[in-house]
C-alpha cells in the first residue's frame, strides 16, 4: 500500500560499532524515505575488501557505528517524494558513486564523479547508525538518494548483479575505460582479487593480446586464465624485481599495467613494469594509508599514470549497461563466486576474505 512507505520498517542489519571487532547482528530502524530517496529490500550483497578497509584499515574516528556492505542488489519497497524514476517492485543495484546528472562533474565527460551526497536513516537502540559509502547493504533493508541507484532489466539474477554494484564495474572498466587497452596489446595485471580478475577479464574485452596476470597466491592462476589470462607469474618464484622480470618477457615492458592490490609498493612495480616509452599504469587498489614514490626519470620518459575510480563508468549508466551484458552473455559472472552465504554469516565471511582464503566474491542472501 502507498502508506507503506511512510512507515518505518524494523529489520536486520550487521552493525560495525567499533573498528576492529566483529559486525553484530542487530534489530535496526528504516525510516521512510525522503524527498528523492528510495527505501529498498536487499535481496544479495557481496562483501568487498572496501568494507574490511573501513573496519581493520582506515578506521575513521567518526566511522563508527555504521552498517557497512555496498556491492548489492535488491527490490524497490517503497519510493520518497519527487521519485519518478522508480516505483515498487523495480529490481535495482545502489552504487557508491552517485551520477545527479545535473552537477558539472556529472555534466562533464572527463570524470564520472558527483558532488552530491547522502545522509543516513539507520537509527539502533536509540542512536544513529552511519550510511557507509551512502548504500549500507548489510542490511534488509536500506535508504538510499536516486542518484545513487540504477534501475536493471527484470530479467537480472539479483544474487549474480549485484556484483557489479562495485568490483566488476571498477576492475573491468579500469582496462576499457581509463587505460583504454587497444587490441593486440600486452598487459599485465597485479593482484587477482575479483577486481583484478575483472580487470583481466576487461583487457581481454579490449582485445589485448597477451595478459599477465600476477600475484603471490599461485591457486589464482587457473580462474585468471578462465577470464582471459595468458601467462601467470608470482614473483616469489624470482630472484629479480617483478618489473624487470616482466620487462624481459615483453621485451621492454608491457603496454598496460593496472594495480588492483592497493599496495604503494605494488603500485609502483606496476608503473615500473610498463614500457618506457608509452606504458600506461592504472591506480585502481585504495589506500590512503601511505605515499607513493616515483622517480619522475621514469615518467618523463613517456610513461602515463592514471587513477581509476568505479572503472570510469558514469554509475548509473555504466552498471545498466554492464548488466545488459551479462544478459547477453558478453560478460562473465558467475565465475567470481565462490560462497554463497547468509547475512548472519558476515562476520565468517570476513574472516575468509581478511586471511585471502578466497579471491572472488562471498554473496550473503538477505531474505
């Protein structure tokens, strides 16, 4: 009924009370949404290293408590005032990166950047709870400003897209987008989380020739072959820094690199692995931890180093059309997963991706 979305829902949700413990499964308040928000029911959420950040890396003072989890899809329960774009019963992805349409960053082709943001409707046992990366999907149900929600095909396996909510979207558009891997290139790609292996799986898209994947977990190997990988290397299996031993396989250096460990000391082996002349290296691993450390020699040269935030995909455009593309089975999901698990399982999930267990995704179903 149209009075459902004027109520507030009490619910499920994992709360981060403090950084450094386990999430705590707690009865939340939904407040009704607001003026241009949309409250929805979180069907599937992925767990992403982003979350870990927050709670084990960065821990902002003023971060806590939150309800964290942003890589989601679910069902549209109810809509705020002003809403035109969706209505009950939409199936819908929330992303970090919201796209108003109206800003100059959003009007401009050179980002894919908004300056709006959002607020929480998240209250616990009397306080206010934070909207983390203004989506908070681990939870069953969530508030969140238009802006930042895409509207998918009805034809979308929620437990499978929601995956591009963040990691697909980010490795993937990373070599098609931001480093702009041209056919018959070599590129190499460090680390094979989901975001790498999605970064591979994107090079391949691009027509790359030769795509080398490279990480300290040779179990990884397989699966990144699966998705486009032609040569595997782990530098342990070296007595030589990684850049040199890529230099010598490529004779020179490879075309494009793209670091998606957020490592500063990996960031610039992958900078360094490029060709002189040309290489482009792509900065997608998040940290704000540490400085990095170049010698401007090696940029002058005719090197090109570039950041990439969400792949460069304008969000809401961007996540509608890598949906579309798996449902032309022009993009692979299925398999990143590698655990299918239950919201009050989060905190076994963690623990797996933390202790790098698994590589791919761990899909909680919140029902």
């Amino acid at each position: 009924p149209e009075s459902a979305g004027r109520l507030v829902i009490k619910c499920k949700a994992a709360v981060a009370w403090e950084p450094n413990k386990p999430l705590v499964i707690e009865e939340v308040e939904v407040a009704p949404p607001q003026a241009n928000e949309i409250r929805f029911k979180v069907v599937a959420t992925a767990v992403c290293h982003s979350d870990l950040y927050h709670l084990f890396e960065s821990m902002p003072k003023d971060g806590f408590p939150a309800v964290l989890g942003h890589e989601a899809a679910g069902i549209v329960e109810s809509v705020g005032p002003g809403v035109t774009e969706f209505q009950p019963g939409d199936k819908v992805i929330p992303i970090f990166l919201s796209q108003c349409k109206e800003c100059r960053f959003c009007k401009s082709p050179k980002t894919n950047q908004s300056l709006v943001g959002a607020e929480s409707r998240f209250t616990c046992k009397g306080k206010k709870v934070l909207q983390f990366a203004g989506t908070s999907t681990f939870s069953e149900y969530t508030v969140i400003n238009q802006i930042a929600v895409a509207k998918i095909d009805p034809a979308a396996p929620l437990e499978k897209v929601c995956l591009i909510g963040c990691g697909i979207c980010t490795g993937y558009g990373a070599a098609v987008n931001t480093a702009k891997v041209e056919p018959g290139s070599t590129c190499a790609v460090f680390g094979l989380g989901a975001v790498g292996l999605a970064a591979v799986m994107g090079c391949k898209a691009a027509g790359a020739k030769r795509i080398i994947a490279v990480d300290l977990n040779p179990d990884k190997a397989e699966k990144a072959k699966v998705l486009g990988a032609t040569d595997f290397v782990n530098p342990k299996d070296h007595n030589k820094p990684i850049h040199e031993v890529l230099a010598g396989m490529t004779n020179g250096g490879v075309d494009y690199s793209v670091e998606c460990v957020g490592n500063v000391e990996v960031m610039r082996s992958a900078f360094e692995s490029c060709m002189p002349a040309w290489g482009v290296s792509v900065i997608v691993g998040w940290t704000e931890l540490n400085d990095v450390a170049i010698r401007p020699t090696h940029l002058i040269s005719g090197r090109t180093w570039k950041g990439s935030l969400f792949g460069g995909f304008k969000s809401k455009d961007g996540v509608t059309k890598m949906v579309k593309a798996y449902l032309d089975k022009k993009l692979q999901l299925d398999e990143f997963i590698t655990h299918n698990m239950t919201l009050d399982q989060v905190n076994d999930a963690i623990e797996l991706m933390k202790h790098s267990k698994w590589y791919h995704f761990l899909v909680l179903f919140i029902y």
